[in-house]
C-alpha cells in the first residue's frame, strides 16, 4: 500500500482557527493522523489548538516565529526563528519538535544547516492542494486527488484556515483511501538519515 499525508500549514494573520476543530474532528473520524506545522504567533494566540492537536496524536511542526523568507536570513536569525517556536511548543505540550517547513518553502544551504544543527528535518511538499486561493471544494478535491505528482510519499499541502479546506477535507481522505494510499504524518514518512533529496523535495535512499 502507498504511503501519502496530509499537512496542514498555519498561515499568517488573519487566518486563524476557526477550523481547527473541525479538521481534527473529520481526522479522528478516518483515524488518519496529519501534521500541522505552526508559527509563533499563531501557537501564542491558540494554546489550547496546539495541545489539542498534540492530544490527537499529529505530528507539531515548526513553521518558524515570524513568517519571514528564510533565504534572506543569517545562520543566528534562522535560529532564532526556528528555536523561539521551538521553545513555545515545548512549554506547552513537553514535546521537542523535529519537522520545520520554510514560509513560502523558501530556503538555501543556509538554513539547511541550521534547522540539521537544532535537530530539524527541513520539509517541502509535492502536492499543493492550491486550497488558499479559494477557488472551492470540487477544485481543492480534484486538484489533490487527480494531481501529476501523487504517488506513494508524496507530501499534500493545505491550509488551515482557507474558506473550503474543511469543507473538502473528508472527501479528500475518502478518495484518497480509495485508491490505495494510506495516510500518515511526516514524521512516519520521512526518512532521517541516508538519503538524498532531489529539486521537488523528494527523499531517495542511498546505501
């Protein structure tokens, strides 16, 4: 059987939380477990969103403190922007967190380095679900579950917070199951050592 999952991005004010429940409701009804990567204000502004998501079991993921291009940053602001997350996080549910996604999937060596160097794996997607331009739940729909890269571990991006995501969202994971794919959080997919990453964000292992 594939493997495939489904993250959720925390975008930047003034998306907030309004479907959070939701969305775990409809995970925990398919008993599929996602990851939600999250920035600093968002963790700040919904604490009991964050341990909410922490008690149903998905993956925290950091989605730095600030939202900046990360690219533009020096190796200490990458830190920075990584570990003031980090530290938030941990405060709140005791767990040390391991998947950082850029904003904008923005990165260079620099960054690389310094999320390798706090114990971070740096994520990117394959499948972008396209749910923040609001175009509606047949095209979220169609777009995920008839996309050209979907295949056994690809990365589906979505949003929480977009206007149709979790209007989408249990039909997403119904057809998805229906064609095989079996959906698991990043940390479950990915793999942390020996391996190479090729220009879409695609791990292959090496010997």
């Amino acid at each position: 059987m594939n493997a495939d999952l489904i993250t959720f991005r925390k975008l930047p004010p003034p998306w907030g939380n309004e479907d959070t429940r939701k969305l775990l409701k409809i995970l925990a009804d398919h008993n599929v477990h996602a990851t939600f990567f999250m920035t600093g204000g968002w963790v700040e502004k919904y604490p009991d969103d964050v341990k909410a998501i922490a008690e149903g079991g998905h993956d925290l993921g950091n989605h730095s403190e600030n939202h900046k291009e990360m690219s533009k940053l020096s190796k200490e602001e990458c830190v920075d922007e990584i570990m003031s997350v980090h530290k938030k996080v941990k405060e709140l549910t005791g767990m040390d967190m391991k998947l950082f996604r850029p904003p904008y999937g923005d990165y260079n060596n620099t960054l690389i380095q310094a999320a390798r160097e706090n114990g971070y794996y740096a994520i990117q997607w394959d499948v972008d679900s396209l749910d923040w331009k609001d175009y509606g739940v047949e095209s979220i729909i169609q777009t995920v579950t008839e996309h050209k890269h979907l295949g056994s571990g690809s990365i589906i991006l979505c949003h929480n917070g977009a206007k149709f995501t979790a209007q989408a969202l249990d039909t997403v994971i119904t057809k998805l199951q229906e064609k095989g794919y079996e959906l698991v959080p990043i940390s479950e997919l990915i793999y942390t050592g020996n391996f190479t990453m090729d220009v879409e964000g695609r791990q292959h292992k090496t010997k």
